[in-house]
C-alpha cells in the first residue's frame, strides 16, 4: 500500500469543492486521455503478445525517444531495477543527440541481438528521428521488420513510414500528452519485452484512481491546494529516499515543469521542482532548505521494506567509536531513520512537509506512484488555473532551431 501523510494545516474541504468538481469534468470529458490508460492498457498488453515471437531472439531493447518518450520508461526501470529477471532483455536508452552517448551505446551491443524502438509522439521529434537516421546509416539493414518497433501517433508520418516499411507499430491516444504517457505503449511496450509485470503496473494505477476519483479520498486536493496557493513556497522539493528513485526524480522535474509552468497575458505561473536522493542531498541541498529562504515545500518518500538484511557490522574502529551507535542496525533501517529526522527537522523549521510511504517498491506500487503524480499535476494545475497540457514554450525553442539550421 501507498500512504501520504501531511503534516501541514488542511484547507476545509468546503474551500477545494469546486476544485475537485473540476478535475472530475476533466476526467469524465474524455479530451485528457492519461486518466483513462489504465483501464485501456489491457488491451495494449494482447497486442504485444501477438508479437513478442517476433524478437524472442533479440536479447537488448533499444528506446530511442526524448522527453515524455523516455523518461517515464527510465523512471520506472529504475524502480523496478530488483524485479529484473535474470534471463530477461536489458533496455537501454537513446534520448540526447549527444555524439559521445551513440558512439558509446554501439560499442558494446551488436545490431542483430538488438530491437530498437523508435518513439515520438507527434513523429517528427527532431532528436528522435534523427537518432533513428544515424542508426539506419550505421548499419545499413535491408529488412526493418525484425531490429524496428514503432511508438507514435495515429495518422503521424512516422506511422506512414511504419506501413511502408512493413514495421510494427503501437499508437499514443492523441489527448494523451508525451510526459503523462507512460503508461501508454510508449511504457508498456518496452517493459512487457523485457519481462516485467506490467499488468500489475496498471493494478496499482488503477488503485491510485480508484481512491482519489471514486472514494472521495481528499488527501490529494488538500495537498495540491496547499502547493499551489502557498505564499512564499514555490519551489517543490521531493526527496526520494533510495537511488532507485533518481530517475522518477527526472520525470517528476519534467511533470511538474513542463505543466506548471506557463503564462496567461503578462502573469506567469509555475511550481519549481527539485528531486533530491536521500540520504546523499542531506549533506548538500538540505542546507539550503534548513537556513535558506523558506520558498520550498518537501515531499519525502521512502520505502517501508527494501528486501535488504544487509546490516551494520558490531565493528569497534579505533577513535572512530562515536559512529558506534548504528552498530548492529541495517542499512534499510538506517536509511529509513534518517529520512524520519529530516522530515522532523524541517518541520521543526516550519516548512511545509509531507510524506509518502510505499510498502515495497514493485511493479504494482510503482503503477500507483506515477499515476498519483501525474492526477497530483492535473490537480495543481486546475488550481493555479492554467493549461496543464500544452507546452507553448518548447514550441518556441524547436521553431527557432529549425529557423537557425535552414539558413
């Protein structure tokens, strides 16, 4: 199971009514697709069961997408890193134009052993397909059928390309926007290959909504209205305590950023994110967060069981004795207790602080994480009353690029 605990005043619930009514018209709607793939997922699932006998001998899965194409599939890789199966495919990932990262990539994986799934939302990713020629070139292959998958839109050019090309193909609802798709076959796809229990995955997203749209549990909207009409804070931290959160970190940035952050006429919106790993940024940002401008609220998660015994030795080191009191302790226990002290130093500081506590980190609680962010930015974002959903801002960049490179 998943718990939040707030440990801040609560609006009445009578303030964030209408608030809540909102969300629900958003998702009864229809137009915000995300609210919907957990339900829609199973069928996706059948669809690749139909193919997986076409790369049973494939052995590495390559992503080959940028932004809301990849680091949703990254974050929970990383999650999942101890559910990995010893004989499954390794996934790995191609989401920068970076010369050093595709020259690296290729020297140690073999094109024959390797799928690469090639995905962009709108097909014309410019990083994307651009990776995708230098892959074509690089190798040179006569058939694509068998080194190729396609991720995209319906109807979008690289679909047509797909067709032509005889290569399979999945598509992203078009009202599902590329950093809330995770769950979509831009997810699913690579993480049922490589053998993880992406049924389970939807499970616990579909609890996740289960409890906060259908039983009327609030602790969502109180949170979300306390972080998007705070005063002074307008910068959220998250501070994930476990390496295996680094990546969810970098797409709970791009989540948060690339929604919140808007403009309507000369007023301009946004929650700043910060992912910290503890209990390594406890001894770097948390200074800042402690004795710094109080601008910052802090969510903390941390694992209840790490399916780890590894434990501090009773080791007696010669004047090193005042780090004797963890003796004995384990490091599970350990990393938890320091998560705990920090929650209550900085509540000591009266900074606004929650805590989210996951039983395990699995398949199923993984599901439940991503879907619970993804519904706590919708809920931000109808709050501080913006366009959650579009990014005009990253418009404007990728028009000036290609301005600059057609001179």
């Amino acid at each position: 199971m998943v718990k939040n605990n707030l440990f801040f005043e609560k609006t009445p619930i009578s303030a964030i009514k209408s608030y809540a009514k909102r969300m629900n018209e958003e998702l009864e709607s229809g137009d915000i697709g995300y609210y919907h793939l957990p339900e829609l997922g199973g069928d996706i699932l059948a669809s690749i069961s139909k193919f997986e006998d076409n790369f049973k001998d494939i052995k590495n899965i390559v992503l080959v997408g940028i932004g809301g194409s990849s680091l949703g599939v990254k974050a929970l890789k990383c999650l999942l890193e101890s559910r990995k199966k010893p004989d499954s495919k390794d996934l790995y990932f191609l989401d920068n134009v970076d010369p050093f990262s595709f020259e690296k990539m290729f020297d140690k994986l073999k094109f024959n052993d390797t799928l690469f799934i090639i995905s962009s939302k709108s097909g014309t990713t410019i990083e994307t397909i651009t990776l995708f020629k230098c892959i074509l070139d690089r190798f040179k292959p006569r058939n694509l059928n068998k080194n190729f998958l396609i991720i995209t839109d319906p109807g979008s050019p690289l679909e047509t390309y797909a067709k032509e090309n005889n290569i399979v193909f999945f598509n992203i609802p078009k009202n599902v926007g590329g950093r809330f798709s995770v769950l979509s076959a831009i997810g699913l796809v690579p993480l049922t290959l490589c053998g993880y229990d992406t049924k389970a995955l939807l499970d616990g997203a579909i609890e996740c909504k289960k409890q906060f749209l259908q039983e009327n549990d609030n602790t969502l909207m109180y949170k979300a209205y306390h972080y998007a009409t705070h005063k002074n804070a307008k910068i959220n931290v998250i501070f994930s305590y476990s390496d295996r959160f680094l990546e969810f970190n970098d797409w709970y940035v791009q989540l948060w950023a690339e929604s919140l952050g808007k403009k309507e006429g000369f007023k301009r919106y946004g929650l700043t994110p910060v992912g910290l790993i503890g209990s390594r940024d406890q001894h770097s940002f948390l200074q800042l967060i402690m004795d710094g401008t109080k601008d910052k609220t802090v969510t903390f998660i941390k694992i209840l069981d790490h399916d780890s015994t590894t434990t501090t030795p009773n080791l007696n080191l010669s004047h090193l004795e005042e780090c004797n009191f963890v003796n004995h302790l384990k490091l599970s226990d350990l990393i938890n207790a320091q998560c705990d002290a920090t929650t209550h130093a900085l509540m000591q500081e009266g900074i606004s602080v929650d805590l989210i506590s996951i039983d395990r980190l699995d398949e199923w609680h993984a599901g439940y994480l991503i879907y619970y962010y993804e519904l706590l930015t919708s809920a931000t974002g109808i709050m501080l009353g913006i366009n959650t959903y579009d990014q005009p801002g990253v418009e404007v960049g990728k028009r000036i690029l290609k301005t600059m490179l057609q001179k």
